[in-house]
C-alpha cells in the first residue's frame, strides 16, 4: 500500500480560468493540465519499462492505460517487479508533480502571450515555442540536467495541450493529435488568414454553431483590456475575454465543461494527452530510454550530493569519504536502491566548485578518488557557496552532505542558502569535524581550524531550517558518523518527528508509530550532558545510561545519539522525554511507503489559471491554505494538519474541506510570523498493516517561513540565449496581515545572487512609494555558456532593522537558437527475401540497406540505433557528391524478425525513422546487391532522388537492439505511410 500527499500552500481561492484548469478541477468534472500530463507520463513511462522488459526477457503483466498508478507504473518498471517490496513513489511524484507546476506557471509568466497558448491564431509562434523548447529539453538531457530539462518540458506541454483547447480542431472533426506542431519541418496547412471570418455570432446563449463551415485551422482572440479583435473572428471567450463581448459574440474555447464549446471538452483532453505521448516519443527517441526514465524521475533512490572543504586540514576526512563513497556506490549498484545520479562540489578557498554531476558510478569514483588537500592559509572557506551550487543542481527534496572544518568566509550568503532550501526542499546535513578543538598540526603539519560557537551556530540553523542535522565528531569519529548518510540511502525514509530546541530545555515530545514504518530510528543531537528517555506505547521505557535494552540500541559519536528502535507490536503513541538546558534537536525516522510533499502555490486572480507555483515566503498574519491530494491509496484518511512553530509554544490548525477526489483543501486563518513545519496526521485502514494500529503521522522537513516583506519578480521570457542579456523587473512591498500597506514608505537593501557567476546588474536598494518599490535585474549569459543550462536567480529584500526578508528564486534556461528543425531522412536501398514458409526462418537471414542523412545544413546524425528489430546494425560513413555526409546503415537478421524501424538523431535532437521489411519470396532468401532507388521509402520528410554516393566507408560501427510490440510496428508503418502519402 503506498499513499502520497501532495501539498501546497494556497494563498487564496483563485477566480475564473481560461485554459485547461493548471491544477484543480473545481466542478469535478473538468480535466486539467495536471490530469493531462501525469496520463501521458505515466503511460509513456509504463511503455518504455514494458519495451526494456521485452528486449531483456522480462515478463511485463501491466495494462497500460489512463487509469494505472505512479505505484503500479513503479512496481512494473522494478527489475524485480515485487508487489510486496518496500517501494516508494516519492521521487517519481515529486519529479512530476514539478513538472505539472511548470507547466501551470505559463499561466501566470505568459498570461498574455498568445503564442504560449495558441491564441489569436499565433499557430506559427506556438509552434515556435515548442521547438524551442523540446530542444531545450534534448540538451539540458544530453548535459545529464534532467531538473532543467523537466522544467522547460512542464512548460512546453502546457503549450502544446492548450492548442487542443484553444483552436478548432476538435470541431474539424479530427481524431489524431496535429503531429506538425512537434515536427517543424512539416508545413502548417489550412491556415485562416486574418481577413477571413471564421465565426458567427452564438446564439440563444449557445455557442454550438459559431464557427463558420469552411473548413480552416482558426483559434480564439483573447484580451483582457480590450475588445478589438479581426473582423469576423473568432473569440476565446468567457467573463474576462473582452473580445467576446464584440461581434462574433461568444468563444470557441473547450477549457473546462462549462466552456463555450465545453461539450466538446473530453475529446480536446483525450487529444491534448495524445500529442503529450507523440512528444514524450520524440524525446524518448532522441535521449535514449535510460535517460528518459531519468528524466520522468523513475527512481526509487535519491541523489547523492556531497560538498566537500579540500583545504589541508580535510586530508584525513577526505580519505573517510572515499572509503565510505566508495563503499556505498559499490554496495547499492546494479540495485533499486542506486543513487539516481552523483553529485560532488568541492569548495576551498579562494575557489569553489566546479559542480561535478553524472550517472556513471565509475565516472564520480574517479572524481572523489582525484580529491586531495591543499593550501588553507586562513580559516574560513567558501562552504556556503559551494552549498549553493548543490542546492541549484540537486532534484528538489534531496539531501546534501557537506563537510568542513572551518567557519564560512562566505556568511552572507546565508539568506540565499535559505531561499534555496525552502524553494528547493532539499534537506541539509553537516559534518563538522573538530569544533571547539585547539589548533593543532595534523600529520601532515598543516594547522587545523577550530570553529567557535556562532560559527557552528551557522550551520545548525541552516540544518534547522532545512529538516537536516549539524553533526559534531571529531576526525577520528567521522567514519561512524556517516551511518547517517546510509540510513539516508534506504528506500523510502520519511521523518515522522523533528523538532529543535534552542535555547534548550527539559521537554516531553510525543510520535506515533503506525503499522507500516519499518526500521524506526532516532536522532538526538546535543551535548556530552544531555539524557533521555524513550517510553514505548506499551509503556516499557528505556533510559540513555542503557546503551542496549527492551526498546533498542544505542550509540553515540561526536554530539550525534543514534537510536536504532525495535518497534515490534508495539504501535500507538510513543514518548521521548530529553534534559538538556544546551540546544538540542530530535529527529525520528522510519521507512514507509506512506508520505506526502508540499510545495508553495498561489492563486491566479483574473488571470488564466486556477493555482501557480509561488517562490518565496507566505504572508505574516494573513491567510493561507494548504492543499492535500491523496494519491495511489484510498486507504487513507486524513484526519489533521497542524502548522508547528519551531519553538513549539505555537500550533496552527487547519480546517479540512474536500473538493473530491481525494483532495481537500486546509484553511489557516491568520498565521503568526515564525517558522513552522507541517504536521500531517490520519487513518491507514490498509489490511497491509502489521498491525491493527491505524493512526500515523507525518512531518515535513523543511520549514515554511513567514514575512511581512512581498517579493515579486517574473521576467517575460524564461530563456535566454548565449551572449544575450534578460531583464528581469520585480517588485517590494511592506504587508500587514498580508495586504500591500499603501501608505508604507521604507527602503529595502537588495541582494541578488545567480549560481553560474553570470554578469548581473541590480539596484542594492529600493525605497517603496504607495506600499511598492520597483527595480530591475539584468542578467547576461556569456557566448560560451552551453544550451540547456539551468541559471537559478536569487532576489532578496531585507527591512531597515535587518530583522525580516524575503525573496524570490527564478530558474531561467540557457536555449541556443534553433537553425536546424530537419530530421534525418532515410533513403531505402535495398531489402531482401525471406521464405515464405515460417519453419525455413530459423536457417535464413535478410539483410536492409539504406542511406540516412542530416543534409548539407543540417547539424549532422550523431547516433542511429535500432527501434525494433532483433538483428545486427552496421554503420559506416560515406560523402555525398553534393558534399552531405551520408550515414549508410546495414541491417541483417534472422528471417524470423521480419520488420526493422531505426532511429536516427541529429546533435540537436532531431529524430528521424527508417522502417524496413523482409520482402516475401517462394524461393531461398539471396543477398541483393545495393542499388539506388529512384524515390524515397518509409521516409520521414520528403526527400529527393539518392543522390551518388562516394563508397569509402569511415567509422563502421555495429549495435543489436531488442524487438518491441508489433502494435508499436503497425503504429509507425501506418504514420509513416500516410505521412509519405
């Protein structure tokens, strides 16, 4: 049984929507951009497991179809495929989930361009948008920056589904997904052109028969101010369309059931969900199945991100973490539980990073294994920056490990590390070897650097804030204070308690085991002098002078307890009482597959969308809710969110409202200014249990933080070229109970940040007048900087009195201008017999020959694999006499695989396919020589006569691939063939 909670904090109701509804259905019966892509997703996903399953023998016994689960897609795609193994779809819904609120922020950043959302017939622009885009995409994969690439693809789709939505097509009667808007160099045809009318007034309060039979692709105008529109045309339509008030009156728009073509609704989802599958193919195609799976987040492990101070003093530490690294990545490869990527960032001073990221096990052991200890002259080192390239680079709610001996030179960016954790969620934990300790030589005869309490002090509120630990040992200890990174790496961790005291006190806290938690343990952090006592629910208790007893074991290194808890029958409320009057923290982990996410959202008011991501922090004393959607399980009851301050003197709860399908949305009245965590609390009825206990909870680890300060910045493009400046404009504001205070005057210091050292430039102040100050940054990307790279921008504005800020985080993207949209097209040369008999195939073979090019100006084909088919692929190299470079692939196989599509990928992602077919023969199979045919066959564009080609081969190669589902076949020979008709 696993259940998911997505959540996120809703800063008011929204108003009306004019597209697909981003993220919730409010009549129930409307599908949104949400329901769009996670369908599309989890079917593609499930189909690119069921292909490697075939191709390594694998039984594959999903359906696939709309209605399978992330559980189900991830149980199926398992090489073990264990309905019964501990299996957590965290990673896998996170990673969608940020696509999803990708996609829904083109509401809010593009909320007027028409060529985001196919309006005012900018079919030409939106198909613009999404080359762009999907290019994007290909290279942030080939760069292994699946985050950046989920970003932009969340984005893209949005695009795309709207067409379905906004134009005509539905009503044209189509049944397919319009396959040129993903294939550029396909021509869009059937245009209306501005001076031709293509709707009439709705009548009687319908709008049924507006459009005009003639026959034309037309979209809606759409204006918020105005209602000019082309004469005759079309209008989006609904309250807010000013157009729609002008004749023709009414819309054409099928956003939801109640639309103006809201009838015709379904038909425009389920065709949205089919061009979301055609392009998530292409994708596919172009990065290879292994890296799509990345993309999707497929993973049933987090990342593992290490950052790491090299100064001379870190020699012996460095030598733990290679020992352990080097342990784990061993341990766990080839297994479910492997890393989904590594991530290593060195730091010193006056130097930081590069970021080092990659999939290869081999690849990062060789980088760790490269680390030596160097120089140190003074003490502080630049931790927090390469901290801060971690937490832009890492997946969202990772874990990062860093680990020092010295104070933080660079202490100034500490706010920016907050923005980036409580944007990011990635939890944060520290290795501090020797705080506190004198100076001294090490072996190697450089001084060691001893941190003081404020310098510790540092990082325990970072760790604090992000759900993390500050672990003190000393350098000998080190290796038995990294279990905690191994009890990290387990599949499916979840925190069920955390809290810090500081200043510290005697307290009593309270957790509740539930019937699915395995492997529960504790985490105390504090002084030599600290006790404690763990009380079970059926009141045995055990003190910390018993380092083994009734309720588990303990041990202790540096100032880290850790507590491994036998929790065995015994469910219900458990109790830990703690005597300390030093600072202290209690974490409480245990493995389950029930856990729930959160992220920030508001609402769109006025604007197309119901809810969009929100970067910074919610409003001090003003409303706010929280919205809960139940996944994979109906199990599951929730019964109780509660926001916790960090003190824990105050608790805020939430009012549960459902809004169906197991969605409900918490209402807070007035949160106080602090720092809370989230609570969940609920029934698992599951019959899995192992136990009769029902009652669970959850903690979020990441702290929400409140501010009276409003940070706002959205720049017009999220892409920026290499070479190019952006701009960036953003707003300050003073709130009281979270509305603009209007009569406020008071000036703001600025501080701007970007994780790729790009030249910037921003005011470092703004004065607000009636309540709001304006500025600008802008950003230039240097000539160099590689298409596909994620920048993440940082805006922060602090009060007079330094006592409250806020910020705002951007992610724009690096994009190359698209000058190569063809695909690589394939000229047939020859295919031979196969005999017609099926009990002669297992002693014939047949063998295909074709020539495949990119064209003279194209960017030329960089890999060509075998699709489908089970034979052996050889490919060399030839000149055409026009100067094209000619890839010339030969395929032979056994004459019982008959059927042979291969895929052939530009270096800018552009794929094109080549199909081939055992001919039919009454007689033996014979080898055909090459010939040159006088028209193209199975090609993907249209292409001219082969022309001659020089036959010196270079670069011969060869591949076997496995053979897929002949309906996958059927699919691509009928696409294919009718293209070509």
């Amino acid at each position: 049984m696993t259940a998911l909670f997505m959540m996120a904090l809703v800063v008011s109701l929204p108003g009306l929507v004019y597209s697909f509804n981003p993220l919730i259905s409010f009549d129930g019966k409307s599908t949104t951009h949400r329901d769009i892509t996670r369908r599309a997703v989890l079917r593609k996903t499930a189909e690119v497991c069921r292909d490697i399953a075939a191709s390594k023998g694998r039984e594959f016994l999903l359906t696939i179809d709309d209605s399978v689960s992330f559980l189900e897609v991830q149980r199926a795609c398992s090489p073990t495929g264990s309905s019964t193994s501990l299996q957590s779809t965290v990673i896998f819904v996170t990673s969608i989930l940020n696509m999803i609120l990708s996609n829904a922020i083109v509401d809010v950043a593009f909320a007027l361009s028409e060529k985001h959302h196919f309006d005012d017939e900018s079919f030409r622009g939106g198909r613009d948008v999404i080359a762009t885009g999907v290019a994007a995409v290909k290279a942030s994969v080939k760069l292994e920056n699946f985050v950046a690439g989920r970003s932009t693809l969340g984005r893209v789709l949005h695009t795309l589904q709207d067409f379905y939505s906004h134009s005509n097509w539905v009503e044209l009667g189509n049944m397919a997904p319009y396959s040129p808007l993903i294939t550029p160099d396909q021509p869009l045809q059937n245009l209306a052109d501005l001076s031709t009318p293509t709707c009439r007034n709705c009548s009687g309060g319908s709008c049924a028969t507006n459009l005009l039979p003639q026959g034309l692709l037309t979209s809606g105008y759409f204006s918020l101010f105005s209602p000019d529109k082309p004469a005759g045309k079309c209008s989006h339509g609904g309250r807010l369309d000013q157009t729609s008030t002008h004749d023709p009156v009414g819309g054409i728009n099928k956003d939801t059931v109640e639309s103006s073509h809201g009838s015709l609704h379904q038909k425009a989802a389920d065709l949205a969900v089919g061009a979301t599958l055609e392009l998530l193919e292409d994708i596919r195609l172009a990065v290879g199945d292994k890296d799509f799976l990345q993309l999707m987040g497929l993973s049933q492990a987090p990342v593992l991100c290490f950052v790491i101070d090299t100064t001379g003093s870190m020699s012996d530490d460095i030598a733990t973490v290679k020992s352990f690294s080097f342990n784990i990545i061993d341990s766990k490869r080839g297994t479910p539980q492997e890393p989904a990527a590594y991530i290593l960032v060195p730091f010193n001073d006056p130097d930081f990073g590069p970021l080092f990221m990659t999939t290869n096990a081999d690849v990062i052991k060789d980088r760790i294994n490269r680390l030596t200890a160097i120089g140190g002259g003074d003490t502080p080192e630049l931790s927090l920056s390469g901290l801060q390239l971690a937490l832009t680079a890492a997946p969202p709610s990772s874990e990062i490990f860093l680990f020092t001996d010295a104070p933080a030179k660079d202490a100034y960016l500490k706010n920016t590390i907050l923005a980036l954790i409580q944007s990011s969620k990635s939890m944060v934990t520290f290795f501090m070897t020797n705080v506190f300790a004198r100076r001294r030589r090490s072996s190697q005869g450089v001084v060691s650097r001893a941190m003081s309490r404020s310098d510790d002090q540092l990082y325990s509120d970072l760790a604090q804030a992000s759900g993390g630990q500050a672990i003190q040992v000393r350098k000998a200890d080190l290796s038995f204070a990294t279990q905690v990174i191994q009890d990290s790496l387990a599949t499916a961790v979840v925190t069920v308690f955390q809290v810090v005291r500081n200043p510290g006190r005697p307290d009593r806290f309270t957790f509740t085991v539930d019937g699915s938690l395995r492997n529960v343990t504790a985490y105390i952090t504090g002084t030599s002098s600290l006790t404690f006592d763990l009380t079970s629910s059926t009141g045995v208790t055990q003190s910390s002078s018993q380092s083994s007893g009734p309720l588990g074991s303990f041990s202790t290194v540096g100032n880290l307890h850790r507590l491994i808890i036998n929790t065995d029958n015994q469910t219900g409320l458990w109790e830990m009482r703690v005597n300390s009057t030093d600072p202290y923290s209690v974490k409480v982990t245990g493995q389950s597959t029930l856990n729930f996410i959160f992220n920030l959202v508001e609402a769109d008011e006025g604007g197309r969308g119901d809810f969009s991501v929100k970067e910074g922090r919610p409003p001090s004393g003003g409303n706010a809710s929280l919205l809960i959607s139940v996944t994979e399980s109906d199990t599951v009851k929730v019964t109780e969110v509660t926001m916790l301050d960090s003190s824990g003197t105050t608790e805020v709860n939430g009012s549960l409202q459902s809004v169906g399908k197991g969605t409900f949305l918490v209402t807070f009245s007035g949160i106080p200014a602090g720092d809370f965590v989230v609570l969940l609390r609920g029934e698992d009825n599951s019959s899995t249990s192992r136990s009769t206990q029902r009652s669970f909870q959850r903690q979020a680890s990441t702290q929400i933080s409140t501010s009276s300060i409003s940070v706002n910045a959205q720049a017009n493009t999220t892409n920026i070229e290499p070479g190019s400046t952006i701009s960036v404009p953003f707003t300050v504001a003073t709130t009281v109970n979270g509305v603009v205070n209007d009569s406020a005057t008071e000036t703001f210091t600025v501080r701007t940040n970007n994780d790729r050292g790009y030249s910037l430039t921003a005011p470092s102040e703004v004065t607000t007048a009636a309540g709001v100050a304006n500025g600008t940054v802008t950003l230039t990307a240097p000539a160099s900087a590689a298409s596909g790279t994620e920048v993440t921008l940082t805006i922060e504005a602090e009060n007079t009195a330094a006592s409250d800020i806020n910020y705002a985080v951007l992610r724009l993207f690096v994009v190359a201008r698209v000058t190569d949209i063809s695909r690589p097209v394939c000229q047939v040369v020859s295919s031979t017999d196969c005999p017609s008999s099926p009990a002669l195939c297992t002693t014939s073979q047949w063998e295909f020959v074709a020539n495949l090019t990119d064209g003279i100006n194209g960017t030329g084909i960089e890999s060509l694999t075998v699709r489908q088919g089970n034979g052996t692929l050889n490919t060399s190299t030839a000149a055409g006499v026009a100067g094209e470079n000619i890839t010339v692939a030969s395929y032979s196989a056994s004459c019982c695989s008959q059927n042979v599509v291969l895929a052939a990928v530009d270096r800018v992602g552009n794929v094109g396919t080549c199909v081939g077919q055992a001919r039919e023969s009454t007689t033996n199979v014979s080898t055909a020589a090459p010939v040159n045919t006088t028209a193209p066959v199975n090609t993907t564009a249209p292409v001219s006569t082969a022309a001659p080609v020089n036959t010196t081969a270079l670069n011969t190669t060869s591949a076997g691939r496995h053979t897929e589902s002949l309906s996958y076949f059927i699919y691509l020979g009928v696409a294919f063939s009718v293209l070509w008709k």
